[in-house]
C-alpha cells in the first residue's frame, strides 16, 4: 500500500469515527433563545412588528435568566429595532439601554458597538443631529479597533447626521468614503443609501443635475433588492433635484411613481413594514 493510499485510508476512518461520534446538543435553554430569536426575525421581515418584539421580549428573557451576555445584548437589540418600527421610540431606548448603560466589559464589545449604532439612528430619528452625530463617533472609534463589518453603515448614519446638521460637505465626504467601503464588501443595501446621500448632498450644495445620476444608481440598486421603502425615498429625491434643475416633466414623473408605490404600499399586508434588515451577525 503506498504512502497516499494509507494516509487516505487514515482520513477516512477518522472521518468515518467522526461521523459516528453523537454531537453534543446545546443546553435547552440556548435552544428556546435561539427558537424565539428566529422567529421574532421571520416575523419582522414580513412586518409582524408587534409579534416580533414578544418573540424578542422571551428570547430576552430566558437568556438573562442564564446569564448570557451575548443573546442578551443581541435581543435588546433586535427589539429597539421592532419596538421603533412600531413607533415605541422611548421604549426602544430602554430596550438599548440594556447595553448601553451597562458596566464596561458587561457585553462583548460587538454588541455595544451595535448597540451605539442603533442609538445613533434613533437620535436621527428624533432630528437630535448632535447625539446621533456622537454615538455614530462613538461606534466608529469601536469600528476601527475591532475591524468590524459596520463602517459603511456608520459612514452613512454619520453622513445623513451631517445633512440634518446643514453641513453638506462633510455629508458628501462621509457618503462617498461609505460607497467605497460598502462596494467593497459588495454590500448593495448600503451602497444604495451611500449613493442617496451623496445625491442629496450634491443637491444641497447647488448641484441638482450632478445629483441626479448617483441618485437613478441607488434607485436602480433598490429595485433589484426590491425594497419599497427605499424606492420611495428615492423618488421623493429625484423627484427634489429634477424640479430643482428645472426640469418640471421629470420631477411629475417621479412624483406619480412615488404615489402608485404609496397606494400599493398601504393596500398590501404590512404596508411599508415589508422587510427589517437585523444586522446582527
């Protein structure tokens, strides 16, 4: 039998050993957190919000009851991100609160960037530039030291906190360094938001002809990944910067779109609750 032979024959009866050998089950405790996690997910991408955060609240609950740090601040996450879905803006910084107001070291410091991240979006939200503008700092710095996958996302928060803030430039400088990043990874959802905010930018700065391309790219990006609620918003800008350029047919057009889009929306089970991306990985 010659050298190769024996080694494969080796392989595979280790192979074989570990086939055989039962795989240890996790606790039941793991199990039912990650049963009640998953389906508070399926339920929020198909926009039973408030279904989803009772799915959360358990998984929450059972994994405090172990002391799970990790599926603790997952949870608490995931359900700021329902509970602001269904407009509980106050609940949904408690939810986060869990995280943020915890003693350093508590949770892993993934969790707390994203815990960081999602404040942030809730203060945009609030139209409270300054504390978003802070906490998207924040997970930035954080960003940076871990090496996570988040920084377009955090660009393009920190971008849309300059554009509330009337600091265009900043705001296109930021969108534009969040393309690069989001391109990347090959990350089309945040590529999308990265060319909307360079388009309103552009448009802010007095420049609504040069607004228009990257604002049909972002628009073409969200059709493929078929996302209403971004559609929408991309219409309501092309629709800004065509009248804006002057250009009164184009600017109807895009109104109309926008419009039948509405209409469908609001007729459609969930209306415009279609889909809710939970970056926790």
């Amino acid at each position: 039998m010659t050298h190769t032979l024996r080694l494969a024959v080796l392989l595979a009866s280790l192979c074989a050993g570990c086939a055989g050998r039962p795989q240890p089950a996790p606790p039941p405790a793991q199990e039912r957190i990650a049963e009640a996690a998953a389906r508070g997910a399926a339920l929020a991408r198909a926009g039973d919000n408030a279904a989803a955060a009772l799915r959360f609240q358990e998984a929450l609950r059972i994994a405090r009851t172990i002391e799970d740090a990790d599926a603790v601040g997952a949870n608490a996450i995931s359900l700021s991100i329902v509970y602001q879905r269904l407009g509980h803006h106050a609940a949904a910084r408690s939810a986060l609160a869990v995280v943020l107001d915890a003693q350093a070291g508590r949770f892993p410091e993934r969790r707390v960037l994203q815990a960081e991240l999602r404040q942030a979006i809730l203060a945009l939200a609030a139209t409270d530039t300054r504390d978003a503008a802070a906490y998207a700092q924040r997970a930035w710095e954080r960003c940076q030291r871990l090496g996570c996958e988040l920084a377009a996302t955090i660009l393009n928060v920190q971008s849309n906190a300059a554009l509330d803030g009337a600091d265009a430039a900043a705001a296109l400088r930021l969108a534009q360094a969040a393309e690069s990043s989001a391109r990347g990874r090959a990350d089309r959802a945040e590529t999308a938001n990265a060319l909307r905010n360079i388009g309103r930018a552009r448009a802010r700065l007095g420049d609504p002809a040069g607004a228009i391309p990257a604002l049909e790219q972002a628009l073409e990006i969200d059709r493929a990944l078929a996302d209403p609620r971004k559609i929408l918003a991309d219409l309501a800008e092309l629709e800004r910067a065509s009248a804006a350029k002057g250009d009164a047919q184009a600017a109807r057009g895009y109104s109309e779109r926008a419009l039948a889009i509405s209409r469908a929306a609001r007729n459609g089970a969930g209306g415009e609750e279609t889909e809710v991306q939970l970056r926790l990985r």
